[in-house]
C-alpha cells in the first residue's frame, strides 16, 4: 500500500469509526434525547410528535450505516476506488447542502460549522489523497520494455 492510500485508509477509518458510534442514539430512550437536547443548549426536544422520534432514530441509523460503510470500504481502497469517490462526492456535496440548511433551519452556529465542517474535510481529503494515490501508483510502475 502507497502513503496515500495508507493515509486515505486510516482517515476512513477514523470517521467510519465516528460515524458508528451513531448506532447507540437509535435505542436512546425519549429521556435521553430530551436531556441531550437541553444540554446542547437547544431547548426542549419537541418528542410529543412522533415524526421526531422517527426522525431523530432515522438519522442516527443513516449516519451509523454510513460509517460502516466507510469502514468496509476502507478495508481495500483501490478496489472500491469509484465508489469511494462517488461517496466522497456525494457527502461533499451534502455537507455544503447540510450545513447551509441547518444554520437557516435555526441550528447553532456551532453546530452547522463542526458538522458541515467534518464531512466537508474528511471528502475533500479523501478526493485528494485518491488523486495522490493514483499518482503515486503511476510514479512507481516500471516502464514497458
């Protein structure tokens, strides 16, 4: 494996890892989606519409599917090289679009910026360090005789 591809792999990792953990908050109890919500200065969490709850489960289960995604991708980066650069593409894309929106939707400044900010880097670095990969790659085959 090349440093790119090593680095490409470990930063995969790393925000699959994070991503994951999002698994938990799907069996969080109202209580505790209530409480999180308060200490995150964001007030009282509006549960008594069940279409919160639904949502609120839906994306923790979407971000925890995608950051094991990530990690089985991670596990052979050239050969899952397309659908590595459609995704980090894709979440580039959803992280200008995401951030933008929840800081119009109200949404702390704070939170728009390190959400927006995170998926923004980890795409953009992954889209750079497959560049590098694939030159790296080309650098060090030996010319046809």
């Amino acid at each position: 494996m090349i440093p790119a591809e090593r680095w490409m792999t470990f930063l995969m990792r790393v925000g699959g890892l994070m991503c994951a953990t999002a698994a938990a908050a799907v069996f969080f109890p109202e209580s505790v989606m209530q409480a999180t919500h308060r200490e995150l200065g964001l007030g009282e969490f509006p549960a008594s519409s069940p279409i919160t709850l639904y949502l609120a489960r839906s994306t923790s289960a979407l971000c925890a599917f995608y950051g094991i995604l990530l990690l089985m991708l991670s596990t052979d980066v050239r050969r899952y090289a397309p659908v590595i650069t459609f995704q980090a593409f894709a979440m580039g894309i959803f992280a200008v679009a995401g951030n933008t929106l929840s800081y119009l939707d109200g949404m702390p400044l704070w939170w728009a910026a390190a959400d927006g900010l995170a998926a923004g880097v980890l795409s953009v670095s992954v889209l750079l360090l497959q560049r590098k990969a694939a030159q790296q790659a080309g650098s060090s085959r030996e010319p046809a005789s």
